[in-house]
C-alpha cells in the first residue's frame, strides 16, 4: 500500500554510474508485532488477536534508471511490493504486486511519465501522513485484522488510498515555489451495468497542484488536489455517475515541530480507494473526512499524534482514528516504532456502535 517511495529512493544503492547512465536499487522492509483488542455488538466477534505482519506499507524493492540524452533525461522505475502476511487459509501467498512501472522524459520545460504509478488525487495526504512508516488503524469490519494484507494506516480515517494506475502524467518545473502536476488516467467503472455494460467515453483526469517555502527556518508545504470522470451504461435505464474528488492540506515544520492538516471531500469516489476496487460505488454518494497530525523530533526520537475522520453513505460508517507513535532512528537504515492506535467505526444513519479496535504494534523497518 505504500506511498513512501519518494523518500526512500534517496537512500538508493548505485549498482551503476557511467556514461550518463545511472542505475540504482532501493527498498523496504518492515514487520510488527501486532496486538488487536476487537470490541463489537454482540460477542461473536470480540477477541484479542496477536499478529506479526507488516505495517501500512508492505515490503518492496525498486530499480531506478537514469540516462543523459543532450536536453532530455530519460528514466523509469519498476518496484515490487511484497506481502509477507501469510494465514491459516492462504498458505505461503506471498505475492508481488507491480505498484509502478513507469518511463520519464524531462526537460527544462517539465517531466512527462508513461506508465502505471501512485494517482494524483489525495497523493499529497497519503505521502505526507506522520504515521506512513508504522501501522495505524487496522479495521475488522473491513477485513484486516486477520487479513492478509497490509494495515490501513489512516485510509479510511483520513483519506482514500490513491490507487496506482496507468496514467500519462506532465509535471511542470517549480516556479516561485508552485509545481503542478496533470494526469490522463485509465478510467474506473462506477456506473452500474443493469442489463447493458458499464462505459466511460472520456478517461479519468486528476492533477495536483503543490507549494513549498523555507523561510529562515520554518519550512511550509500546501497542496490541492482532485479528480474528475464520468461512467456511464448501456442501459439507458441506468443513470450517469460523475465522480468528482478535492484534496488539500498544509504542513507546518520549525525546529523539531511538524504540525499537518489535511482533508478530502468526494462524490460518486470509492470510499477507501481512489479507483472501484471492490466495486464500492454506488451512484453518487459523498464521502468526506480529515486528518490532523503533530509531531516532535528530539536526537534520534520522533514522537507523533494523529486524529483523523471519515464519513461515507456508501458503507453508512462513520470512522475515526486517534494514533500515538514512537519512531527511533538506529542508524539511518534501521528504525524501530512502537504505536497504539485506537478506532471507533459507528453507523451514519444510526449512530449505533460498529466496532472499537484498539491495537498495540511494536516493529523494525529496515531500509536502502
């Protein structure tokens, strides 16, 4: 699930540096130890559940090709991502999952990528959560406590995952601090087949708009995103689905003292994630939520807080994640985190109780 590429990829190993031609390896490794008291309606499905699984980003490892070319630079990346959570009934599935496969060609006029890579739309909230590198919220009702894949992080509590998906991307240069990024993307199937097929004429489109300033110590960091598409059936029965998708926040650091914020509010949009995986559309329902972090590093400590909301009539659940992490650096490979998260999921039309997960995780990542 992970969004963290950007920062690792500075610790990436050369394997070759020659003839304008650059070619390097980086990766992740991550594993928790996991502790999951479940409170639900009902008693069939309380439990205390131990794990050891990775946290919300699974383990991955990534290549990096760079060549001069005169006025254009060309590169690519592939990355592999890895899951190591096994179970009773999947056996040995560690799988590999192809979250980017992409192409670049730039110039001082920008960048341009072809290929498969994280969306445009809640990039920025995803990339810059606080708690990227531990676990966070870990859902039942949603499957992942004794799920196979990865915890959720604050998707779901905060934001929608932004899907990786072929894409034809521009990127401009930074000027005055502003940098915009425009993509064409494969489209999703939100509008509901009935007795014809599902289409979309035009693809999906999002972008994302960012700035950064450093002044005198006090570094800021603001963005705005979003996503626009249309699906529409072949049964003229069936109504239209426009989906439409805004993202934003603000991150604040001076000294060791971070303070973040970020919110979204989307239509016709997959609750969890920013495509119709698990075909969670259904017509044009509002989802909202927000995230409010703090976060103080002293010597090789990082202490965070983290709040964050969802609200959706797709799944009638209103979410919320309240999260504090500890982060040691070893060295600058090697970090331990220890975490408690505590999720409350009620009803939207009821305000009746879902489900109370509180989770302890205590892990190592490991990176280059």
């Amino acid at each position: 699930m992970a969004a963290g590429t950007a920062s690792q990829a500075q610790a990436a190993i050369d394997l070759y540096d020659a003839d304008g031609t650059r070619f390097s390896t980086d990766g992740y490794i991550n594993t928790f130890y996991v502790n999951t008291d479940v409170d639900q309606p009902g008693e069939g499905a309380d439990r205390r559940q131990s794990r050891v699984k990775m946290g919300f980003l699974p383990n991955y490892l990534g290549f990096n090709v760079h060549r001069d070319m005169g006025d254009l630079t060309l590169g690519a990346r592939s990355s592999f991502w890895v899951t190591i959570n096994d179970g009773e009934t999947g056996g040995t599935s560690t799988g590999i999952d192809v979250r980017q496969f992409y192409g670049t060609v730039a110039s001082d006029w920008g960048e341009v990528l072809i290929g498969k890579d994280f969306g445009l739309f809640a990039r920025s909230n995803i990339f810059l959560d606080e708690i990227l590198m531990g676990y966070g919220q870990t859902s039942d009702t949603l499957g992942l406590v004794n799920g196979q894949g990865v915890s959720f992080g604050n998707i779901a509590t905060g934001y929608p995952y932004p899907f990786p998906t072929a894409q034809i991307t521009y990127r401009s240069p930074e000027l005055a601090g502003f940098k915009l990024a425009v993509g064409v993307m494969d489209p999703n199937g939100t509008a509901e087949d009935g007795s014809g097929v599902a289409y979309e004429e035009a693809p999906r489109f999002e972008s994302e708009l960012t700035y950064a300033l450093d002044l005198d110590g006090i570094n800021l960091t603001a963005w705005v995103n979003g996503q626009y598409q249309s699906s529409e059936s072949t049964d003229d029965a069936i109504e239209d689905v426009t989906s439409t998708g805004v993202g934003y926040g603000a991150k604040v650091s001076v000294a060791g003292l971070s303070l973040s914020a970020s919110g979204f509010t989307a239509e016709g949009v997959n609750p969890l994630f920013t495509n119709n995986f698990l075909d969670l559309v259904s017509g044009e329902q509002d989802t909202k939520g927000y995230l409010v972090q703090g976060a103080y590093r002293f010597g090789d400590n990082r202490v965070v807080l983290s709040y964050g909301e969802n609200e959706d009539d797709v799944l009638d659940q209103e979410r919320d994640n309240t999260t504090v992490a500890l982060f040691h650096d070893v060295n600058s490979n090697l970090k331990l985190v220890a975490e408690y998260s505590m999720l409350n999921v009620d009803s939207q039309s009821t305000g009746a109780m879902v489900e109370e997960t509180d989770t302890v995780a205590v892990g190592a990542v490991l990176t280059w």
